[in-house]
C-alpha cells in the first residue's frame, strides 16, 4: 500500500472512532420477534424508534430521553374463528399506569383467520420525566399474552440497567 492510501485509511479510522466515541452509546438493533409473548396468537411484538415508509422496523430495548423522540410499540396477533379486543397497557418504571390502547379484531371479515396490527407511538415527551425499566402488558379479551420492556435511560446511565438485566 502506498503511503497516501496508508494516511487516507488511518485518518478515516482515526475519525471513525472519535466519531463513535462522542456519539450516542451504541443500541444494538435487532430483527423484531415476539420475544415476551406467552400466547401463540402474538405473532410479533417489539419496541422501535422508527416508522419505516416500508418494511418492519428493526427491535430496540433501549431508548436515549436525549436522543430519541418517540418509542413505537408494533404489534400482530391474530385469533382463529372468533373477533377479540386487543389491549395494551404501558407501565412506569414505578409500575403506575403511564398510557394504554384497544383495537377491536375487525368484524365481518371473511376467512378462518382475524388479525389486529398495532402501530403505537408514545412521544419521549411524556417518557421523558421516567427513567428506568419501562413495562408494556398485552392482553386479548383480558387475558394477558404478552409482557414486554424496554429501558429508557441516557449514555451515563444505562449501564446500571444493562447490568441489571
């Protein structure tokens, strides 16, 4: 290798790294799942902070009040043979009820199969205040078929809730 090219890619490098250092800490992104559910009817559900124009977003656990101005909870369950109420509570960290929702399973669609698709987004507004671990419940018809968290913290502390985990 030449020496420009030796001295173009360590100073690439060299700014790579201040780059990431000063940064936001590093969230790893994950393909979304329906990791927590505990009903086969939950065929996804996960936490985002984007609304993609298409596509499924990638799943996060931890969210930056700083950084980030929303958390979007996306949701599928789907019941056989039968219409069902789709409701979701999200929790504080000190488990006081924070914000909830309900989607009705659509009446008289044809087939053997209905299905409710949840986009909710909670503005890091009304987060903003709650640091800690965040809790969503998920119940079909008050049963309960889901819990799901994140955690809502800035880079100095979210190591005290990633050692927790």
């Amino acid at each position: 290798m030449r020496r420009e090219a030796r001295a173009l890619a360590l100073g690439v490098l060299a700014a790579l790294v201040c780059g990431c250092s000063s940064a936001d800490y590093y969230r790893l992104p994950r393909v979304g799942g329906a990791e927590g559910s505990i009903a086969n009817e939950v065929e996804y559900a996960f936490f985002s902070m984007a609304k993609p124009a298409y596509g499924m977003p990638y799943a996060y656990t931890e969210f930056n009040p700083a950084v980030d101005d929303h958390v979007v909870f996306y949701g599928r369950v789907r019941s056989v043979r039968r219409s069902f109420t789709l409701r979701g509570v999200l929790h504080r960290p000190d488990a006081t009820e924070h914000a909830s929702f309900t989607r009705q399973s659509p009446a008289g669609v044809p087939g053997p199969v209905w299905s409710v698709w949840v986009v909710e987004t909670f503005p890091m507004t009304s987060l903003r205040a709650y640091v800690g671990r965040w809790t969503l419940t998920l119940f079909v018809d008050e049963t309960l078929v889901g819990t799901y968290d994140f955690v809502l913290a800035d880079k100095t502390r979210i190591d005290e809730f990633r050692r927790a985990r």
